[in-house]
C-alpha cells in the first residue's frame, strides 16, 4: 500500500528524528514530489505551506539533513525519517525544534554506550573518509577481532599497575573496539545485555 497524500489536501507530516542520539529534532511537510527529492538526493526536503514551494532543509544555513531511513507509520499518512543533521536544525539556532539540547555528551553513562553504538554502524553504513572506525570495517573481522585481542592484553597489562587514568585509557579502547567488533557481527549491545540480566537472574 503506498502512501495516503489525500487526507491534507497532498501532504503528509513528516517527523525528524536524529538517526544516531534518537532525539526528534522537527516537525515538516512534504507532497509527492518533495518525498522523492528527498530520497534521491538524501538530503531531507519539505513543502513549504507559507512560501508554496519546495525547500531542501539547509539551502540557506547549510545545515542539512541527511537521510538513513524513511520509516511509514501504520495508517501510511505519516512519515518518521531519521536523519543525521550538519548543524542546529532550528531557525532560532536551537539544536532542535521543541528546544532541546542535541548533545551526546549530556546524556548519561550508561546511555553513551547505546550513543557510541550508534555512531559506529552509522559509520559502517554511511562511510566517512578518514574515519578510523571505517578504516577498522575496511580491514575486515578477523583484523577486527585481533585488535579487541591487543586492546584486552594491554588493559591486562596495564592493570598490574597503579596508573589509573592509563588504565582507564586501556579499558574505554577495549569497549569502543567491542563495539566495533559487535557491529561487524551484526549484533547489537542489547543483547549482550539480554544474555547478562539472564544470568544475573540465576
């Protein structure tokens, strides 16, 4: 079934939402015609209902939104695109739209892991050039998999000394290559997690 451009005289709302923190940044229109701009260019692009005419987010600012995914809501009259925005998606400067902070670094410990998660598979899925992220996928699981090894020897290592701010170095390596490790795997933290509360249930 395809999409429902009936109901509000040829448009559909279209939520944006931050493909890598999760955080809704903004709220648009778009007709047919915008919706396959967006997908052919990957850069997000509504129908402006006040100027009657397209506008590619970012045209003016250069603050583009660019496309992961174009999700379809049940009723298919509603579209969630999840996006990674270049700068401030709002007009007033604002990180987003309902003036929220877009920054990974005011989210807590625990939710930063599920942040860098997603940093990594982006990369993976999107490359960037000179990412050392995309320089470890390019290398392939077994070169992968030999650098957790390394990593997890030089945090043994350096925990037979004193150092702690060494140590603490050696073991955010070990997780971040994990991580890696993980995405190349295809799986998702989650459910190491899942395995973990398992046992602890035991």
């Amino acid at each position: 079934m395809g999409l429902d451009f009936t109901k509000q005289g040829g448009l559909i709302p279209a939520i944006i939402q931050d493909a890598v923190t999760r955080r809704v940044l903004m709220l648009g229109y778009m007709n047919e015609e915008s919706l396959k701009l967006t997908r052919d260019r990957g850069l997000v692009t509504f129908w402006s209902r006040s100027r009657e005419k397209l506008w590619t987010k970012g045209e003016t600012s250069g603050n583009y939104l660019q496309v992961r995914e174009i999700i379809e809501d049940c009723d298919h009259d509603t579209l969630l695109i999840k996006a990674v925005p270049t700068g401030p998606v709002c007009h007033t400067g604002s990180d987003t739209c309902f003036s929220e902070a877009n920054d990974p670094e005011q989210v807590s410990s625990s939710e930063f892991l599920f942040y860098l998660e997603e940093v990594i598979h982006d990369r993976r899925d999107f490359p960037q050039e000179g990412s050392y992220t995309n320089h470890l996928f390019s290398r392939g699981l077994n070169k992968i998999a030999q650098k957790v090894g390394e990593e997890a020897v030089e945090l043994i290592i350096e925990s037979k000394d004193d150092n702690k701010n060494l140590f603490l170095g050696e073991a955010a390596d070990l997780m971040y290559h994990f991580l890696v490790l993980l995405a190349q795997k295809d799986v998702q933290l989650s459910e190491v997690i899942e395995v973990l509360k398992g046992r602890h249930s035991r």
